[in-house]
C-alpha cells in the first residue's frame, strides 16, 4: 500500500498563496488523504487554502486601516489594552506607529523577519541585523544572540525613537538575545576606524 505524502504542486487557478497553504495543510494531516495534483484530496486542499489565504489578507487589511486611522480617543485604551504606556502628549502619528507595532510584537513571534516587520512600522528606514553562526562559532559563539539595529544618524539621535524601538523588542525578542541600537548604512556594517571624522564612537556600531 502506497501510504507515501503526496502534496499538490499547481494550483489550476495560478494562486501561489492558497497553494501554499494548501501544501502546508497536507503535510499536517499526512499521507491519510492523498493529494496528487488532478485528485479530490487536492481540490479540497486547495479550497481550504485559498479560504484561509483570502481570510488572513482580511484580517491584515482590518487591522492595518484599524491601527492607521486610530482616533486620538482610542489610543489610549489601546495602549492601556497592549501594556504600553500612556503616549498623551505625543504626535498622532508616532503613537499609531507605536500601538500597531507593539501589537505586531506581541503576536508574531520572535523571528528576524518578524522582528523587522514590527519595527518598520516604527520607521520604514530601519534595518535590523543577525550574527550569523558560521562568522563568530571561533570568535565569539554568543554572538548569534545580539541583534543590530541599524538608523540614520538623524534618527538614530531620536531618543524616543530608540526609547520605542526598545519597547517592541523587549517582549518580542527571545530572553537570551540582547540588541544595540546604532547609526549605520545595511546591509553591512561599516567598518569602525577611529580616524575617520565622521565616527562617532556613542552610535558606530563596531564591525569587528
């Protein structure tokens, strides 16, 4: 008895996304209900996927035009609701950008990519860095447990800027893994040499 896992590998209908899905659904049930391309199995995969795939762009769509158009009288029940503190005082804006990111934070996960995700809503011009393993395991192993977080200079002198950016983090990253705040051009870092007259040594970030 065949009882190998069969995937659908097209969707007819040129969906990438409800193909995915429906991949990822078919390796969770297993081989009991086969899913060849052209069988049943993967009709209703298929289905599901695109179900779930155009129900998540809802709900990413909700809740962007939700947190981008926030009335000034919700915010602070949303900052209250989110563990945040009181933004009162602060521009519209930046406290929009602070509750969507602080949501993000809370509920995306630890990953770099969602870590990314939730800071670019605090400003789109940060770049955030991983130690890879294979570049510090004979220097320095624990190094794949820092981040670098990466701002325009004139961003990066924005003390509440990294005050927020400090505040998503902290309950989004893993407790084992620290981050420095820090001026600098991605996706590498510069090289720090103290010669140069642009450096300055509180916000370089040092590359080696």
């Amino acid at each position: 008895m065949n009882i190998l896992l069969q995937l659908p590998t097209v969707d007819p209908l040129g969906d990438a996304t409800a193909l995915a899905v429906a991949r990822r659904l078919a390796t969770m049930v297993g081989p009991a209900i086969r899913a060849a391309d052209g069988s049943v199995g993967a009709a209703q995969y298929l289905a599901l996927g695109y179900t779930i795939g155009v129900s998540r762009t809802y709900v990413t769509r909700s809740l962007a035009e939700i947190f981008g158009h926030l009335a000034i009288d919700e915010l602070a029940h949303w900052e209250r609701s989110l563990g945040m503190l009181s933004g009162e005082g602060a521009p519209t804006a930046d406290r929009q950008a602070a509750v969507h990111a602080r949501w993000i934070a809370l509920r995306a996960g630890p990953s770099v990519l969602a870590i990314r995700r939730a800071l670019e809503r605090l400003t789109p011009d940060v770049l955030v860095i991983e130690i890879l393993a294979s570049e510090v395991s004979a220097t320095d192993p624990l190094g794949v447990y820092r981040l670098a977080v990466l701002l325009p200079e004139a961003q990066e002198a924005d003390a509440q800027l990294r005050a927020r950016i400090s505040a998503t983090l902290a309950p989004q990253a893993q407790a084992q893994v620290s981050w420095a705040i820090g001026r600098g051009e991605g996706p590498d870092l510069d090289p720090f040499l103290c010669g140069r007259t642009d450096s300055l040594v509180g916000i370089d970030l040092l590359a080696s």
